[in-house]
C-alpha cells in the first residue's frame, strides 16, 4: 500500500514553495493508505482557508463547504453513513475562529469524525491577519501593533469539554504526525489534531527553525487517559508539547448516544423512509391544521 492510491493527478497545487501544507498532504496520503482505507471509502469535509482546499489535491470525495462551517456537515455524513470515514480539516482561522461555535458543540455531540486542524498562528488565505492562535505582539498588516488578545489554545478547551480524543503534532516530524493521524483515525469518537505548521510567506516569526527549537513530545511517563494531568500540560509555558494529551474511548458516540443503529445496521442513506415519518409530510400537515383552524 502507497500514497499514490489518493494522488488526484495533474493537479496545480496553489501552495507557496516551503509552505508545510506540502508536508501535510504527504503524510495524509500515507497515514490513509496505511490504515487501508479505500478512497471511495473517504470523505474530506473542509470550509475556507489554505488548508481547506487539502480536499482538492487528494482522490476521494469531499465537501467543501462555507467558511467554518465543516464540522456540522461532516457531523451529519458520518451519522448518515457510519462505514465512511470522515476527516473534517481545515485551517486555525476556519475551524478555531470562523467555525468556534461548531468546535464546541461538536465536542459536545462526540460525532466519530477526526478534526485535523493546520495550525499555523495566521490567516494565510487573506494575506496575513492575526488568527486566533496569532502570539501577543506579532505583528500583522492589520495588527500594526501585535497582537493583544490572549491565543486561542484549542487543546486546553478540548480537554475541559471531555473530548474523546486530543492530540498535537508538526509537520516537520512526518513519521510522529502520521502515527497520531493514524491513531486519532482510528479512535471511536471525536478525534482532534491541532497540527502545528510554518506558513512562509506571512509568518516569519513561526518559522520551521522556531517550531524545532520550541517543541518537545510528552514523556513516556504522560497518562493520556488522566484528564488532569492532560489538561495541565496543555496550559503550560515554555516548550509547546506534541503527542496524544488525552484520550477517553468510554464516551458514546453521536450515533450510539441517539440509538441511531441499535436496532437496524443500515446507513440511515440507504433506508426507505415513509411519507409519514418525514419532516415535510408533518409540516404540510401542520400548514392544513393552522389554516382550517383560522
């Protein structure tokens, strides 16, 4: 098994040269192909940004949706077709910012799906404005005075919120970004990789000498399922830790919390629904009832 099973082919990648995007791509391919999961077999959900057009450059479907809006439609493909396997991947100002509100609830439902985020402190799409993971003081464009507000630090909230799954990694490590890409893949649940990245040309604080001097993976001694200690060293200064931070498999799923398939296996897209049952037939119902009594 290789790589080459996702390559789209004849495709005009609109990454800059160096931008760590590149090495995401790479290790998405192979993390998939390893895991032996068929293209056809693959859904990529993503919203607006560098990293959402990910989808675009891999053989797969995809739905490319609004800006931070991937994780509902990526919450509802996964309820309706439990035997796909659904990525929701975007970038820090689509799925932290744009899309916040739908971070937190989709902690909150616990949809099986697995939320790669490309962390890269900045908005690269849009030339280079402050993200919500933007440091104090970076100065942008926009921010002329750096930056003010206190970073976003989507991990610490995964944790405080119980997700089943949280993770960090750099895409300068392939062969440690690929192994927890393949272990949040493979977790029942919500699964987040907040996936650290130098963006080159509107990032030149962040660079990928920075990422290697500032990084250091958590300890043999780290107990992912103790949630405490997860959530402490996800608040920690000095360097910024990489690896799984927490992981709790006890969590139902969306599917199994709604009863979805207790009693029939079949994708609720495959099965014939009475006319009775559907949300049209009830309003039009409702339309009669109202303009009878009136």
């Amino acid at each position: 098994m290789n790589e080459v099973r996702f390559d789209a082919g004849g495709i005009d990648i609109a990454w800059c040269p160096g931008c760590g995007n590149h090495s995401i791509l790479k290790i998405l391919k192979q993390a998939l192909s390893e895991l032996d999961i068929a293209p056809e077999e693959l859904v990529m959900v993503s919203g607006i940004g560098q990293a959402a057009k990910i989808p675009h450059y891999l053989k797969t479907h995809f739905f490319n949706g609004l800006h931070g809006r991937a994780l509902p439609p990526a919450t509802a493909i996964k309820a309706v077709n439990p035997g796909l396997t659904v990525i929701a991947e975007s970038g820090d100002g689509d799925m932290y910012g744009e899309g916040g509100n739908h971070f937190l609830h989709a902690i909150r439902r616990n949809p099986d799906i697995t939320n790669i985020v490309h962390n890269n402190m900045v908005y690269g799409l849009t030339k280079g404005q402050a993200s919500p993971t933007s440091q104090p003081g970076f100065k942008t464009p926009v921010q002329t005075r750096g930056v003010l507000s206190t970073p976003f630090n989507p991990l610490a909230l995964a944790i405080a919120l119980d997700a089943s799954f949280v993770a960090r990694a750099f895409s300068g490590d392939e062969a440690g970004t690929k192994d927890i890409i393949k272990q949040a893949i493979r977790h029942r649940g919500y699964a987040l990789v907040d996936l650290l990245h130098p963006c080159v040309s509107f990032n030149k604080v962040n660079t990928f000498s920075w990422y290697k001097e500032q990084i250091a993976y958590l300890g043999d001694e780290h107990d992912v399922h103790d949630r405490i200690q997860a959530f402490a060293r996800s608040v920690e200064q000095g360097k910024i830790p990489l690896g799984v931070f927490y992981v709790n498999p006890n969590k139902k799923t969306f599917a199994q919390a709604l009863g979805i398939y207790d009693e029939n296996p079949q994708a609720l897209s495959l099965r014939s629904i009475e006319r009775k049952q559907t949300l049209s037939h009830w309003l039009e119902n409702r339309r009669v009832r109202v303009t009878l009594s009136g």
